[in-house]
C-alpha cells in the first residue's frame, strides 16, 4: 500500500496475461541497452541495443510505437515497444526493470 495526499493506494498485481502481456512461462528475458538508465522505480529508457542469448546484438533502428499499461504507483506498469530491427517489426516488453520478448516471437534465440 502506498500513502499519497492522505488517501491509501492498494499496490496492484502484474497485468501478465492481459492486454497481450506475456505471462512469465511465455517470457524469454534478453539484455537490452538503452539510451538513458531505466530502473523499476524510473521507468524505461528508449532501447537502443538488443542483446540475444547466442551472442547476436542488433540495433534498434527505429521505434514504431510505445505503450503503457498499469502505473507506476501502483507497481505494475509494463511497457511495450514496438520497434524496427533489421528492417522488421518487433515487439519488446518492459516490466519491473527487465526486458523481454515473448517465447516463440522469432525475435530472440535461446541458448
């Protein structure tokens, strides 16, 4: 629970599962660079480098769109980027500090 202005705001539970966000079985978490520092208390930075399991990094060429799910205050705020790698569209997923892809998304490879 958090205090804010004299009112209680209840923490709220991840949205896994919801608005297309992956549950945690679906995950595959990869590193991801940003542009700025990024954190679970201050949010994402834009991603600037991709980091796959076998090694691989790729440059996020551009980003087609982002977008927020949950808040901050409460505890669950997961992000998606939709962003262009190597001329396709992807999608990454922001949650808690780490990144991720959903398993099976052809974006990442396991090791």
């Amino acid at each position: 629970m958090y205090e804010r202005g004299g009112s209680v705001i209840m923490k709220k539970h991840s949205l896994a599962g919801t608005c297309g966000i992956p549950r945690e079985p679906e995950r595959i978490y990869i590193q991801v660079d940003t542009i700025a520092d990024d954190g679970p208390t201050t949010g994402p930075a834009d991603p600037q480098y991709i980091h796959w399991a076998d090694g691989r990094c790729w440059k996020a060429e551009s980003i087609y769109c982002r977008q927020e799910f949950g808040r901050m205050i409460f505890g669950n705020l997961c992000v998606r980027y939709d962003i262009c790698i190597a001329r396709q569209r992807r999608t990454l997923w922001w949650e808690n500090g780490r990144w991720f892809v959903r398993r099976g998304s052809g974006i990442a490879v396991t090791a």
